[in-house]
C-alpha cells in the first residue's frame, strides 16, 4: 500500500462536496466495510467537466474519491467507463487486496452513473473494477 499518498489525499481531500448543478450522480455502497458515498458528475458534450463527491467513507474510499478526480476530469465518457483498480494502480494508488474494493467505489459509483446518463441499461459490480 502507497500510505503516503493515502495520506495525503485523506488529509487534504479535492472534491468532497455535494455538487448542486450535477448532470447526473450516484450512490455506491460497500457491505463488507459499510462505507457509502454519493458521487456528482457535471458531463458535457461527452466528457467529464467536473466531478465531486460525499459520504460516510473510510480513510481508503475518501483517498480515492479525492484521488480519482485527477483522473477523470477533461476525460471522455467512453474512456471513464474503462477505468478500474488497475487505472488507479497505474497511477500509484496501490492498496492491499483486502482493501481493494474501498479503493474502487467511487469509480463504481461513476461507471454507473454513467451508465444512467447514456441509458445502456449496464449495471457495474465490484468485480468489474477488480481483477482477480
């Protein structure tokens, strides 16, 4: 686990609001830690213009809410709905496998927010962020 960035990012959160001009958001939770978070996306044209997020979240999933606003924002839509553990890896957001699932709950939340706005009728779960 990257415990410096986690740090950092839970300290000093981007992003955690409730954003009142959304297009579209979104509320994940996570049964087995209990953490739930709501996610916000402001989507023009089909990209992402600005995403914020709230919820009753452990120090993981509010790192990497606030941590995923770097990597989705000025993204297309198409391209957010590939994101998953191994983007936030890729980019030195790193957990322990048991820790995995509060590391990706915002991107779930997003993926399917997404889903709503487009109208594909997907429904993402936890194992569509994780490999195995």
């Amino acid at each position: 686990m990257n415990s410096d960035i986690v740090q950092s990012y839970y300290k000093n959160p981007l992003k955690n609001y409730e954003m009142v001009d959304a297009t579209v958001s979104a509320h994940q939770g996570n049964s087995l830690c209990g953490d739930d978070i709501t996610v916000f996306l402001q989507v023009d044209d089909g990209v992402i213009q600005d995403y914020s997020f709230i919820g009753n979240c452990s120090m993981i999933t509010t790192a990497a809410a606030s941590f995923l606003s770097e990597i989705i924002i000025g993204i297309s839509v198409d391209e957010v709905l590939t994101r998953n553990y191994e983007t936030m890896s890729s980019q030195g957001f790193e957990v322990s496998p048991r820790r995995k699932r509060a590391a990706v709950i915002a991107i779930l939340a997003v993926r399917n927010a997404l889903h709503q706005l487009i109208g594909d009728g997907k429904v993402d779960d936890f194992d569509d962020l994780i490999a195995e």
